[in-house]
C-alpha cells in the first residue's frame, strides 16, 4: 500500500512546483485539487507509524498518525484550502509556491514521529512563512520579515541543540513526551515557546503578521503558533507552569489590542490570547482540558482565518487597514461586514458558535482541577477578547464614524473562502459532537447546560454594555494613527540606540589614538629628517650608514600609510 505509506506533506510539495511552473486558471485549479485529494486520502489513513527510515542507526519516523496528528492535520488541511481559494486572485508566483510548502511543512510537522524529522520541518515552516511578509514588498515588511525569521531560526537552532541533548541523555529521537527533566527538556520547551508566541517572546508575531500581505497572514495565522501548540501537547502535556504561562498570555494582549490602530495587530494579540487558552488546557493536561485544547486551536484557525480574511478583504479593497481611517463600510460591503461579525460572534464564544464549544472545555478543566484564580483569570480573558475582537474589529472597520469610502465586496474566491469559514463556526457551533468525535478522549462533555449558557451570556451582555457606556462617556481609547511597541521596544529602539552610542564613543576614541599616533610619527618623521640633513655631524650618520636611514624612513611611511588606509 504505497499510497498509505505517502506522507501528506509530499502532495504539498508537489503543489509548490506546480505553482512554480503553471499561471492562471490551471494552477489555481491544481491547487485546490491537493488540499482536496490529500485530506480525503488522510481520512482514511489508520492510526500507526506508516513509514520508518535508518539514518546513522536512528531510526526516523516521517510519518506517524494518531488521534492527536490527525485532528490537526485534518484542520490544516481544512486551512490550506481556504487560504487558497482566499488567494486565487493573487499573481503572485512567489506568494503561492510559498503558501503550498508552508501548508505542506506545517502538515509534516505534526506526522513527525521523531525529533530530527521534526527540526526539519520546523525551520521550513520559518523559511517558506517568511516570504508570504516579503511577498508585501514594502520596507517595513521587508524589516519585520527579517526579525521573524531571525526569531524563528532561534527557535530551530535551539530545538536542534535541545534533540542533541536529548539523545545523548536517552538514546533516543523519538518525538512523544519530554517534559522538564533535564536541560534537554528545558531547551525544546524554550523552542517550542518562541515558535508559540509565550509573553517576552511574541512580539515577532505581532510585528511580523500586520505587514504580511492580506492573503499572507491568513495562513501565517493558521499554521505556525497551532504547530507548536501540537508539540507542546505532544511532550509537555500536564506541565503546571504552562498553566500561568498560559494565563499570562490570555491576559497581557487584551491591553495592548485595546489601544491598537492597526486592525490587524488588533487580530495578532487577539491570536495570542487564543493561544494562552490552549496552553492553559496542555498544562492542567487532563482529558477534558487536553481535549478542549486541541479543539480550541482547530476551531481558532477557522474563525481567526475568518476575521483576518474580513481584514485582508477590507485592506484589499481600500488600501487601509486603521481603525481610524475606517467606518461606515457597512454600506458597500455587506457581505463582508455580516461575515466579519460572525467570525466576531465566534472568537467571543457565543452560543451556537464553535468558540463556546471548545472554549468552555478549558474553563470547566481549570475550575475543576482548583485553579480559581486562572479560572478567574480566563474569565476576564473571555471578556476582553469580546471587547477587542468581538466589537472593535467590526464596530471601527464598518460602523463608527463613516470615513466617506465606499468601496465595493472583494473578489468572489474571498467572499467564498469567508463563506465556507462562517459555515464552519455556525456550523460546529450548532452541532460540536462532529468536533467532539474527533478529539484524543472521550469525556461526554456537553457544552450546552444552563450553567455554562447562562454564564456565558451574561458575561457576552456586561462587556457589551461596558464598550457602550465607556464609548458614549468618551472614556474608550480612541483610535489614534500611531505605533504601540511592547517587549519589542527593547530590539527596535532601547538595543540598536544603546549600540549606536556606544560605537560612536569607541569610533571616537579609535580616531583620537589614530590621530595621536600620526602626530607622533608625523614628529618622528621629521626629527630623522633633521637628523638625515645634519651630515657628518649627526650623532646617526656617524654611527650607521646612509642605507638605515633610508630602511627606518621607509618603516616608518608605510606604518603612517597603513593607519591612513585603515582609518
């Protein structure tokens, strides 16, 4: 059965050449076919290692699927299909060769059953992902694409050095669980949490996604933080400091994507409080939590998708993205404003919306193992995420102040991409026992008691009417144009200013010695000209001959010309 022995990955690899050397309707079609064909072929591949190689007497496993890799193949899959329906009005040969090797390195990462197959596949995900920010064209995209980059090499050099202690500590490569047990354990955790967006280490996604291009952060969005949420499920499930790590993360952006201009930097903190739940539910690392986790990131990347692709059709068709060059768009783009509150009503976990669904899970996890205090603090999470994204990503992009643009609904394929997104959170919201049937364990959770409706909905109701009251009293940040830096102040401004005068206090010293020792010479030269010039007389020509002379005269030149050509 060669075909079961087929890695998904390989199909999107395929698709990169095909997108290299094919234009039009037929590469578009091609590339829709792969995601199609590969996720109907992944549907029926059993649990197992289905292939295995020797590689100086380890043994590599490329390919292993169970419960865990499967769940999120099948939502990259899901991903990669709307990202490119999204983009087939994209020319851009370097933007769609560079989506399908993303799409297909994300998918080798989480069949990855050993931990070299999976370095590998980690730095790919940083070298095709960096294109589709370059793909902008712009000098900030530029900058922004080589600091993430930078930041996601890091994370792969330190993954590498952490395998390598890994074997030498086990003898062994095989990716399942590490934990905290020694300094390899350490090292993988630190890679897997920059990759993952933990607090001090996140400001690459926030600088880097808002000057990708429009389709670019759809799939940015979708595949690397969910990558590393599935590794740190797969080795670091039931560790307790992932709980407030977790916690941080939910909490912090909620500050920074209140006062934020730029609607999509709204949605890259937006992602990494989605995140912060996730990793919450891989520190408690029970049933229930593990199962609300991965849930949560399947049902993060289709309604994520679905407001990044809202913001990415707003930018396409005004050619601005603040929220304080916007409003009033509601008008004459109806489909798009309607789509957007979906995808509003979904990362807010409404009822009959996939957030609830999954969202809960974590929450009921954290209250039932004893952590009130991260309960509480998920809660207040919920109710930031509904105040930033939930109402000011719609409330400022189509309603507001009305802007006086009026630009038309994007493209079809987008409209169509969003369309099939808002079905999934309607749609796994209505009916979560097809999500549920898929997850690692089964807990019979039911999302859908009193309590939990209840609570939700009057938590959805106090954040509404607290934006109201502090939008009509004036006290809600308004939307300035502006640039808010947090850790990444200390790269951006407080490292390269502190180097700059540093340098330029050693750049002065080095030109005060250069030009102490040219005088010197310079005094040098001259007194063994006098000395030259005496004759007979002179204590030097009457103890050497007139060839030193000449010998120490050139030594001392060629000294003077070096520090001259050096400076």
């Amino acid at each position: 059965m060669w075909m079961l022995e087929l890695p998904p990955f390989v199909l999107f690899i395929i698709g990169g050449l095909i997108a290299a050397t094919t234009r039009g309707k037929l590469r578009g079609a091609l590339m829709i076919a792969i995601p199609v064909i590969s996720g109907l072929h992944l549907w029926t591949v059993p649990e197992g290692v289905h292939l295995q190689l020797m590689f100086l007497d380890y043994e590599l496993v490329p390919y292993r699927a169970d419960k865990l890799s499967l769940m999120f193949g099948y939502i990259f899959h899901i991903a990669a299909f709307i990202g490119i329906v999204y983009s087939l009005h994209v020319k851009d040969t370097v933007q769609q060769v560079a989506a399908m090797l993303y799409a297909g390195s994300a998918i080798g990462a989480v069949f990855a059953g050993d931990l070299l197959t999976l370095f590998v596949f980690w730095e790919l995900l940083a070298f095709t992902s960096v294109f589709l920010v370059w793909a902008r064209r712009t000098p900030a995209a530029y900058s922004a694409g080589m600091r993430y980059l930078i930041m996601q090499v890091l994370s792969g050099v330190i993954l590498l050095v952490g395998a390598l202690f890994y074997i030498n500590e086990t003898g062994s490569i095989a990716f399942d669980y590490i934990g905290l047990n020694g300094i390899a354990g350490w090292l993988i955790f630190i890679a897997f949490g920059i990759k993952c967006a933990f607090p001090f280490a996140h400001t690459w996604l926030t600088d880097a996604y808002p000057e990708a291009t429009p389709t670019g952060t759809v799939l940015l969005s979708a595949f690397t933080t969910k990558v590393a949420v599935y590794a740190l499920a797969r080795a670091y499930p039931g560790t307790e400091i992932l709980i407030y790590i977790g916690a941080a993360m939910t909490c912090f952006p909620i500050f920074f994507a209140v006062i934020e201009n730029d609607l999509r930097r709204v949605l890259a903190y937006s992602l990494i409080n989605q995140v912060g739940f996730m990793v919450v539910g891989i520190g408690i690392g029970t049933s229930l939590a593990l199962n609300g986790a991965v849930s949560h990131a399947f049902n993060d990347v289709i309604f994520k998708g679905l407001l990044f692709m809202s913001m990415g059709a707003v930018l396409h068709m005004t050619g601005r993205i603040n929220g304080s060059d916007l409003g009033g768009l509601y008008k004459t783009m109806p489909k798009t404003t309607i789509l957007c509150i979906v995808g509003a009503a979904s990362i807010s976990a409404f009822p009959l919306f996939s957030g609830f669904v999954s969202k809960s899970m974590v929450m009921s996890a954290a209250m039932e193992t004893g952590h009130d205090w991260v309960w509480l603090m998920l809660l207040f999470a919920s109710a930031g995420v509904f105040h930033h994204a939930g109402i000011k990503i719609p409330y400022f992009a189509f309603f507001a102040h009305d802007s006086g643009i009026r630009a038309n609904d994007p493209p079809v394929n987008m409209l169509t991409a969003m369309f099939i997104a808002a079905c999934l959170c309607i749609g796994i919201g209505i009916y979560p026992a097809a999500l549920y049937s898929l997850l690692p364990y089964d807990t019979g959770y039911n999302p859908y008691d009193a309590t939990h409706v209840l609570a939700q909905t009057q938590l959805l109701l106090f954040s509404a009417l607290a934006f109201v009251w502090l939008n009509l009293k004036g006290m809600y940040p308004p939307e300035l144009r502006s640039t808010h830096l947090d850790v990444d102040w200390v790269y951006r401004r407080l490292v390269p200013n502190a180097l700059q005068r540093v340098f330029a206090v050693i750049w002065k010293v080095d030109g005060d010695i250069r030009q102490s020792v040219r005088g010197k010479l310079d005094q040098c030269q001259k007194f063994l000209s006098r000395q030259n010039k005496g004759g007979a007389g002179s204590f030097i020509s009457s103890d050497y001959p007139s060839g030193n002379m000449v010998l120490w005269v050139a030594v001392i030149l060629a000294t003077y010309l070096f520090i001259g050509f050096v400076n």
